[in-house]
C-alpha cells in the first residue's frame, strides 16, 4: 500500500513521533501527478516510500515471487546541527523472495540515516538507495532494481507497461477522518520484468510481471486503525485491482477502505468502502515467530462490476519481522486468483499485504507515539 507498505506505509514509531506534522507539508486534494517528475523523491513530505511486488518465472518452471521497498521517514525538516550527520531524515529497506516450490521464504532489512548520503533519495531523478540496495529510473525510461545481501536479493529491469493508476479522488488517497490523514498515491499495475533473483545463494533467471506502489504524505492513519488488509493483483483478462480494506480496533472496517480498478482498457473505476466485501475463507497461518494468526484465503466482492474472486496463497509462511528497521511485524506474499469477472471466469496472480495482527499500525502511521 503497500499503502504500505506499502502501503508497505511502514514506518517506525519513534521516527513518527519527532516533530509537528504541520512542519511538513499535507497531502491535498487537487495535487497534479507528473511523470516521471513523482518518481523522484519530495522531501516535503514526512513519509514516502517505493514498493515493488511481483510474481516470476523460471525457465525450469519454478515460480518465484518478490518484494522491495524503499522507506523515506522524516525527522527533522530543517536541523539546528549543521553537521552532515544531522538525522533529516531515515531510510529502511525490505527485501524478500519467496519460493513455493522449496517452502521457502527469506527476506533482509536496511536502516540508514541520510545525512552522510550513505541513503538517500535524488528529487531531481528516481534514484533511491540504502547503501548499495538501489532502486532507479534508466535512460531508457526502465526501472532497475538491485538488492544483494547474503545469498539473498534481486537484480531486476522492469517495463512501466500501462501508464500510472491514480488511486484515490481528487488526487489524494483518504486514509482517515482527518483532512491531513490522507497521500498521493499511484500504481504502476502491470510491469513486464527480467533479471535475476538471488536465493540461498542461487542465482536464478526469471522473468514475469511486477506491480509498483508509489506513495507520500504527511500521516496516515488514525489512533484507532489497527492495521489493514491489501491486495494487489493482476488477472489474466487485463485488468488489474488494488483493494483494501482499514480495520479499526473494535474489528469494524473503517469507511475509508478503498480501491481501485483499471480495466484492460485502461479505464479506471475507483471504488468506494460501499462497492466492495473483502471476507476471510477460513485458511489461516499461526506464526510460529510472532505468534500473530493471519487469514490467508480471502473472497472479495464488487457487486457493480460483477466480479467475485478468491484469493489463496502457494505459501502460507511469508511474514516479515522487522525489528532492525521499521519495527513492524506483518504477512506479505504472493497469491493466486480465481472466480469470475463479469460472467466469465477470472483467474491470475497478485500480492498481500496484511498488517495489524501482530500489533497496531495506527499509532505508528498516525505520527504518534
């Protein structure tokens, strides 16, 4: 999300807690996308981040999928210390891979402060890194991914495809009451992708489709969000759907829930909390790590678009412990997609997200302690 993330939109709390929110700039309705100017970092704002998904394909049949995402977490507008070590701003970074097949799933984390430029993000190009983890816009209009750590990473080019989705109206994603509680927030929804990717050691050619969530703001959430459940997929009709829902801590879902629909034809239809069901099947991993219990198979609903889907996972152990950098502990993962769409049937992949069930994200997101 991805928001998180997203989202992953995640962020840890005692970076959140430093400073006013009215220091950095809010996201505001009537906010005009350029690209690929918002590709670029906007140190304006408090909390950004760039967030990769994708399922992929080896040559031996093996399929493989993967998460990257850049955190922007800002601190300190403008420091007293003029010292280059003065903390403007800090940059976590996730990396994981998952593989069904071998019951795998292995991911690693970055924390860096800015000022050194040992991280960092250029406002003038897409350019992020965390040390040597880099995520960035080619000449040739591409993306380039590049992770290694340990055995583990990807090595990634990745084709914009369709043009960028705008999710939310007016040019603003709602996440709560608040008229600040809101980002700018775009999709690049179907990523044609080659490389590599790098598992205990492996070194393995892939190719696929990926999935890009963009987001910036100020804050997000609100006290009494405790997390959420997101899905990004891709159907093998062309169309594509981002969804989610923001569950509240008394376990209603909160009004703000949304998502949004780009038909094969490029058309968008941006969805309302009203225009849609998102329920639990039954399917649920208990982490052995967390001890948090996450539902795994998922139905969802658009009644007006006449599209009824379930959502399964080759992979019930995808959860991420990040204690080394943003603090939160959620379920991210590659899914499969069936049911029907319009009358027909529907099929395809796509990614989840599910934050909230090993601890809230409300205080994190919210800019509270």
């Amino acid at each position: 999300m991805a928001f998180v993330a997203a989202i992953a939109c995640l962020t840890m709390a005692t970076a959140a807690a430093q400073g006013p929110a009215t220091e950095w700039r809010q996201a505001q309705a009537g906010y005009t996308f350029e690209f690929p100017r918002d590709h670029a970092a906007h140190p304006e704002f408090k909390i950004e981040w760039w967030y990769y998904t994708g399922n992929l394909d080896a040559a031996d049949g093996r399929r493989f999928g993967y998460q990257v995402t850049f955190f922007r977490v800002g601190i300190d507008p403008a420091p007293a210390n003029p010292s280059r070590w003065a903390v403007r701003d800090l940059y976590m970074t996730h990396v994981a891979v998952s593989d069904p097949a071998g019951r795998r799933y292995r991911y690693a984390e970055r924390l860096n402060r800015g000022g050194p430029g040992i991280a960092g993000a250029a406002t003038d190009r897409y350019h992020v890194w965390n040390d040597d983890w880099t995520a960035s816009l080619a000449p040739d209009g591409r993306h380039v991914v590049r992770l290694l750590e340990d055995g583990l990473g990807v090595d990634l080019t990745l084709d914009e495809g369709r043009p960028p989705t705008i999710n939310g109206r007016g040019g603003i994603s709602q996440k709560g009451a608040a008229a600040g509680n809101a980002s700018h927030y775009y999709s690049l929804t179907r990523m044609p992708t080659r490389g590599t990717i790098t598992l205990d050691g492996e070194v393995i050619a892939v190719t696929g489709q990926s999935w890009m969530d963009r987001e910036f703001g100020t804050s997000f959430l609100e006290p009494d969000q405790q997390g959420w459940d997101w899905f990004a997929l891709q159907l093998a009709d062309g169309s594509d759907l981002m969804i989610y829902q923001l569950r509240r801590g008394d376990g209603s879902r909160d009004p703000h829930s949304s998502g949004t629909l780009t038909r094969a034809d490029g058309r968008v239809v941006t969805l309302r909390a009203a225009d849609f069901t998102l329920t639990p099947t039954g399917p649920v991993f208990r982490s052995p790590t967390s001890g948090a219990t996450y539902p795994i198979g998922w139905r969802i609903a658009i009644p007006a678009e006449q599209i009824v889907l379930t959502v399964t996972t080759p992979l019930d152990a995808q959860e991420l412990n990040t204690a080394e950098s943003t603090g939160v502990t959620y379920w991210e993962g590659l899914v499969d997609v069936t049911g029907e769409a319009r009358g027909r049937p529907a099929m395809g992949r796509g990614y989840l997200e599910m934050t909230g069930y090993a601890g809230s994200m409300g205080r994190v997101l919210s800019g509270e302690g």
